[in-house]
C-alpha cells in the first residue's frame, strides 16, 4: 500500500497569504504546504482521504488519475471544500462513494446541494454516492477494510481511519482509550502536530509526540502543520529518530 501526502498544511495552507513569517519566505520546498490531504493506493484501488480546496492542484501534481472514493474526517472547509473538482473523476468513471459521518453528509448537503440533487440536477454537476461511517462499525473500501477511529477536535466530533497496519489521524485534540486500542500494532502512524504552543482544538507537537509514544507505531509522520512550527529542516533534526515531519508529494509504502 502507498501513501501519497497531497497536502500537510494547515487550514491556512504555507504560505500564508500577505504573511511575512519567515518560514512563509523559505525557498525549501518542503515548506510549502497546501492543505491536508492523502492519497492512499495499493493493487488497482485509489481512495482520497479529505478533499480541501486544494484537491485540483494535488490531483495535477501526484498524476492521480483515478479516485474510487472519498473518505472524509469532518466538514471544515480545509478538509471539504474541493468536491466541486471531482467532475473529471465522474466524467471517466460515474458515482464516487464518499464516506462520513451523517452530520458532515447532512452539512456537504447543506453547502453543496447541486451535488446531491436528484431533480432536475445540472448535467456537468458533480455525482456521489453517500455512505454514512458509524463508529465501531468497519466498512470495506476495495479489498481492504476501514476501521473508524473516533477522536474530538475540540468540541467537534472527527473520524480518523484504520487501513491494515496504517492510520491516519487529523485535527485531534483529545481521544478515549477505547479508541487508542485500536491504533495498536501499526507500522504507520500520521498524527497532526499544529504548532509548539499549545492549541485549544489540535495537538501541539509535545501532545502529539506523547500520543506517539502512548500508541508505539514502528514509524510516525506529523501533519497538518501550521508555518509557526518553524522551518521543516530545523524540526526534523529535533524529532525522535522514528518520528518525521511529513511534506507534500512524500510518499512512503507499506
């Protein structure tokens, strides 16, 4: 399995816009975020988790050119907001299953209505077809199976996932035990890791290097990075030797 990061910024995305921030200044390429997103692939399946409103350029870059569904997280734009550049997508290969909470289908309905309409629907609109996630429910995607880990982003519930031996966890904040026993045993780990002082709704990096050590996956990769961080080089050299700061277009196989 491949594990493609489309984007590892913030809601924000590096570089901030009319920011004079240092790091929004690097030349490094690995300090240019857009906004959080993987592409996850293995045998002929490709499946997307969140779709920000960088989704078109992330598309273009990675050559990804099939998407057999979405998994969303939550219903914040940064996560949500590129739905409407899944028409190529349709236009090759119909319907594409996307996969969330009834509360983020209910809001995608709310903000995206021509998407979900069933009357008179605008022929070059966007298609999908809805599948709701329950926690402690499974769901197949592909061959594989999808565990729903259930974490809060503050107030806000947020659904990470499960996929074999990896797991992908963003805009956590806090986590139940019973949901930490189902991160045992991975190879892979990404977790978000904000900035260094402490954030109401996200993990901070002490917070997210402390769950890191909780859960003990053979490796770690740090997301939804927020420019105060600093500059990539000069986190990385401070990180435990399993853990890394992840960039957009990294990509790592399982």
């Amino acid at each position: 399995m491949k594990v493609y990061f489309l984007g590892t910024g913030t809601s924000q995305g590096i570089p901030v816009i009319g920011s004079d921030h240092p790091v929004c200044k690097s030349k490094d390429f690995k300090d240019k975020r857009l906004r959080v997103s993987i592409w996850i692939s293995w045998d002929n399946f490709s499946y997307i988790i969140d779709c920000g409103p960088d989704f078109r350029q992330q598309m273009l870059t990675s050559n990804c050119s099939k998407v057999d569904g979405i998994l969303f997280t939550h219903e914040h734009s940064d996560h949500t907001a590129g739905i409407d550049d899944i028409r190529p997508f349709n236009f090759k290969q119909g319907e594409i299953p996307i996969y969330a909470n009834q509360r983020v289908i209910t809001n995608l309905k709310s903000r995206f209505s021509y998407v979900f309409e069933t009357v008179n629907k605008y022929p070059g609109a966007p298609s999908v077809a809805t599948n709701e996630v329950i926690n402690n429910q499974p769901f197949s995607i592909g061959n594989k199976t999808a565990i729903p880990v259930n974490v809060m982003h503050g107030n806000l519930q947020v659904f990470g996932y499960r996929i074999d031996d990896f797991a992908y966890l963003t805009d956590v904040k806090t986590i139940e035990e019973s949901e930490i026993l189902k991160l045992k045993n991975l190879k892979v780990l990404v977790i978000n890791a904000l900035r260094e002082e402490p954030h109401d709704t996200h993990f901070n990096l002490k917070e997210a290097l402390d769950f890191i050590t909780l859960v003990q996956p053979e490796k770690a990769y740090l997301t939804h990075i927020s420019h105060v961080m600093g500059f990539h080089e000069d986190v990385q050299k401070s990180l435990p030797e399993n853990v890394f700061l992840a960039y957009d277009n990294l990509e790592i196989t399982l």
